[in-house]
C-alpha cells in the first residue's frame, strides 16, 4: 500500500496532466457488422486514438455513437458497458 500525501506535507508532487481509464466488457469489441467484420480493430486503432484528448465523458459517449455507426443498429449479440474515470 502506498502512503497517502496531501498537499502541504513534504513529498506531495501535484500531478501534472490528466490521466484516463477506459474500461468496457468484451461485447464492445466483440461485434460484428453485416460485412462480418470485427469492432476490434476499428476500436482500437481508429476510435480510441481520435478521442485522446476529449473529457471522458465524451469518449465514453462517442465510443458507443462509434459502435452504434459501425454496426448499423443499437441490437447487439452480447451486454455492452463502458466506465471511464478521469484522475486529474
């Protein structure tokens, strides 16, 4: 376990940039459009670079616009959730 320092006691250091956590359950990545293809890949390499510098709450609300759009309809084969936290 890691001490906590507050600000005002020696040690503390302010963090400088913000930092985020995404965390969603496997159905996101795991849908399929009608061409048969995989979210996966479009997820990562396209939408999550694109959204790095966006609240999160907005990268948690385009990334389902991005899955909506891909895969032509909100129905989706598996449960679907998205967290994302922001530490600033």
């Amino acid at each position: 376990m890691l001490p906590v320092k507050l600000p005002g006691m020696p040690g503390f250091h302010a963090l400088s940039c913000v930092f985020k956590i995404l965390l969603f359950t496997d159905g996101l990545i795991q849908e399929i459009n009608d061409a048969g293809q995989s979210f996966e890949s479009t997820f990562m390499e396209k939408v999550l670079p694109s959204l790095s510098m966006m609240p999160i709450t907005d990268v948690v609300t385009v990334s389902f616009r991005r899955l909506v759009d891909f895969k032509g309809s909100n129905s989706f084969m598996d449960d679907i959730c998205i967290l994302g936290m922001e530490v600033l």
